[in-house]
C-alpha cells in the first residue's frame, strides 16, 4: 500500500519495515542482525514521497516523536548547492509532510550543520497515535543520568547494511557499547561536543549508516525501562575501525525536549 504521501511508521513491525523498499544509495545497520517483530515499538521511519523511507525517529509521547535536525535540513539524499532552492524544497518538505502525518517539526535553534551540533529535531503528529504491543514509547533520560563507558546498548534502523549500500528490509538492531567521551573527542579531532556522545567497537564492525540517522540508541536502565540515550547522527564512514558512531546526547538536551512538548 505504497502512496506517494509522507507518512510515518511507528512500531517496527514486519509489515512497515516491508514497505521500506526503496533503494537509494545510502548506507544502514552494519553488523547486526534482523530485529525480533515487536522488540522495538518506538522505532518509527520517516519517509518522504517518492524518496521512501529517509530516517529513523523515536516515539516519546502519544503526539511526539525525536528525530535528528539533519534529516530535515541537509538529508544526504537532498543535496542544496542554492540557499533558494535550499527553501523551497525545505518548506514543500515541510508542508507535505504536515498535510499528513506531521503537524510540527521542531529543529533545535542551535543546531549548527557545518558541526552538526544539536542534532535533534522534534516531531509533532497530527493525531494522537494509540499504544498497543507493537507501539510504545522509549523512556526519556533526564538531565542527571549517566550512561557510563562501556554500557551495553542497541542502535535499530532500517539504514545501509555496510558503506554505499541500500537500505535494510527488515529493521535492523546492533549491539554497541558507550565510548569514553575524550578518547573519542581525540579520534575525531576535537569535533566532539558535549551535546555529542560516541558508541559502537573500536575495532570496527558494528555501526549505524545511512539511512538510520535520527533514530534511537536505547540503553536499559534500572527496572528494565529503556531509555533513549542517544540519536544516530553522524560518523566517518560506517563501522570503520576507530570511527565509532556519534550520536546526539538526549541527557543534555531533556529540558530542551521538556520546554518543547510540556
Ligand atoms: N548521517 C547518517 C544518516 O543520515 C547517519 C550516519 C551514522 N553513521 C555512523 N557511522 N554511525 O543516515
């Protein structure tokens, strides 16, 4: 039932990872492994007209949704050479996907593409969505909680298996660990921010891609919730060793969230 209308999927279950069928040449989960139906009821995909499927989103309320800002202004799918072009595309982007299934998309103010610092966007749904097995929210972490190095975590995505490949038809989930903040700051030149957090394997392997950006990094915590630590954003390559991913840090920007959804 492919329309050519934006819509989002939320829940992760077979039959929305089936419509994720178009190929374009970005890159998804490298080194995981096809989720169990159900496990993930706050991965969401986001997709746009005929581009399908273009990033992933978490489901934090029955009207809210965390995605990256990237996703919405420089999707590597949507190159703008022209800051005109750049807005129009941008608003008709904007407009189909709030003539749908989108009532807002809030892109953080601070958001700095050049760096990508303050990488977040938020969505705001046009309804309510209901809640059942296959569709819940992540637990959001707040300001003081701490996910120490090397905590065990699962990054999901409907992105490229592997560098330059398409994307995943079943939705995909990889286990990843917390990497130390300084030793990945010195990994990437000093481009880490505090709003950024690294994790993956040093040695390589185990990745986001393409194509799962704006999607979650899910941590357990204590009583077995899982929270929402961090959204895929960026990384040199994919899986590369010693080029772990990197994510938003949602610690450092819960009151952000908080102000912005009440
Ligand atoms: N920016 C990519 C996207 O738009 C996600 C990159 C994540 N890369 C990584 N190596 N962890 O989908």
């Amino acid at each position: 039932n492919r329309s050519d209308r934006p819509r989002l999927l939320v829940g992760g279950s077979p039959s929305s990872s089936g419509t994720v069928e178009t190929e374009i040449s970005k890159t998804r989960i490298v080194g995981g492994e096809d989720a169990r139906f159900g496990k993930w009821p706050w991965q969401a995909s986001l997709q746009m007209g005929a581009l399908g499927h273009v990033c992933g989103a978490s489901v934090i309320s029955n009207r809210w949704l965390v995605s990256a800002a990237h996703c919405f202004l420089d999707s590597d799918s949507l190159r703008y050479e022209e800051m005109t072009l750049f807005q129009s595309i941008c608003s008709l982007i904007t407009l189909q996907i709030t003539l749908n299934n989108l009532q807002r998309i809030i892109v953080h103010p601070q958001y700095d593409q050049s760096v990508s610092d303050y990488d977040i966007a938020l969505l705001e749904m046009e309804t309510p969505v209901l809640f059942s097995e296959l569709v819940q929210p992540i637990c959001l972490p707040s300001t003081s909680r701490v996910f120490l190095y090397g905590t065990v975590c699962y990054v999901t995505g409907w992105g490229a298996i592997k560098e330059n490949s398409h994307l995943a038809k079943t939705l995909q989930e990889a286990r990843v660990r917390m990497i130390n903040q300084s030793v990945c700051n010195k990994l990437y030149d000093d481009l880490i921010t505090s709003r950024m957090l690294c994790a993956g394997n040093l040695n390589g392997g185990v990745d986001a891609c393409q194509g799962d950006s704006g999607g979650p990094l899910a941590c357990t915590g204590r009583s077995n919730r899982w929270y929402l630590a961090g959204i895929v954003s960026w990384g040199e390559g994919c899986a590369r060793r010693n080029r772990p991913g990197v994510y938003t840090k949602v610690t450092a920007l819960y009151d952000w969230i908080r102000h912005n959804t009440n």
